[in-house]
C-alpha cells in the first residue's frame, strides 16, 4: 500500500481547508498555482469562454474571491448579462484540481478608488487601453496604454461551490456547497 504524500485528502474537512490555503496562497505567492485561475463566463449567445485572469483577493470567511479588470472587456458585458463564474485551477504539487462556481459582481467608480489606490503604477497601465479591449487593430502594437481609473473594474465572486478532485494514489472528490454550509460530499472521482 503506497502512503498518501497529501493527507489532507483523507478527510472532508481538511479537503475543503486545502482549497482555501491554496486560494489564499495565491494571492500572496507569485509562483502559486492558484495565481493565475482560469475564469470562465458565458457569451451572449451562449457559449463559454475561458480566459486566465490574476487572483488578487480571498476572504475564506465569506467566501468571496476578487479579480481586477477593464472594465471595457468582454468578461464585464458577459457578466453584466449573466452574473455567474466557474474558475479553475490545477495544483500539480498537490495533484489537485479546483473548480469554483461563483456569483459576480462587478464593482467600479468610486466604488474601487481605494483598491485603484493601492495598485502598483506599472498595473495601471492595464486599465485603460485604446482602441478598448477585444477591437479589431491593423497591426499587433497598434494600441495604446494610459491608466485610467475609470476604466478599472473588481470583479467579486461568491462562491457558491466547490469541487476539488484529488489524483494521488487513491483518487478522491468532493463537493462543497455554501448553501450546505460546507457540509461537504464525496463524490466518485
């Protein structure tokens, strides 16, 4: 029998405890896995579309994430029109992967001067991009950059669940849900 290098995996609680640890490390450590999340909205016509963003806040008590944008981009319109999320991530350390489902909300203006405040000038120049985010231009440098607060936007997610699969030498999966309180359930992997 081979011994389990993760054994946090064994048990419901300490599963649900590793995902937080891992969000949270995110946040704080640039080589992090969970730096970088894939988030995924919905297009106006229905289909998904996936894009790697910055994981820049967590509040595990409320179980909220925050993730700075333009404003003018296409995840804002498509979470305007459809305010729900999933993010992933994979931890190839932990052989974990990390599937969040998530209501949004999208914060900007005044709103965010404080978060705009705190944010390092060479970010800035992120936030306020000319011709906006997504149009067609002639040549790949044929855009310009000026930050503009007006063009930052916080994208805060509640998550609303959880899935995480383990792949160690027994795979294990489990679901959390906020409206269970977090109870909890394994699930076949």
């Amino acid at each position: 029998m081979t011994r389990d290098p993760h054994p946090w995996a064994a048990g419901l609680s300490s599963m649900h405890a590793q995902v937080w640890n891992c969000l949270v490390r995110g946040v704080h450590d640039r080589r992090a896995p969970a730096r970088h999340p894939a988030l995924a909205t919905v297009t106006p016509n229905g289909l998904p579309r996936v894009r790697t963003v910055v994981l820049r806040s967590v509040d595990r008590l409320a179980a909220k994430l925050e993730i700075h944008t333009d404003l003018n981009s296409a995840k804002v319109s498509e979470l305007r029109a459809t305010p729900f999320a999933a993010l992933h991530l994979w931890d190839e350390a932990g052989h974990l992967q990390i599937r969040l489902e998530a209501e949004a909300v999208i914060l900007s203006g005044p709103e965010v001067a404080e978060i705009w405040a705190r944010v390092p000038d060479t970010s800035r120049l992120s936030y306020g991009i000319a011709p906006q985010p997504g149009q067609h231009i002639a040549g790949a440098l044929d855009y310009s950059r000026k930050p503009d607060p007006t063009s930052f936007a916080v994208l805060r997610l509640k998550v609303t669940a959880i899935d995480v699969l383990h792949l160690g030498p027994d795979h294990r999966r489990a679901k959390f849900i906020r409206c269970d309180d977090w109870a909890g359930q394994w699930l076949a992997p």
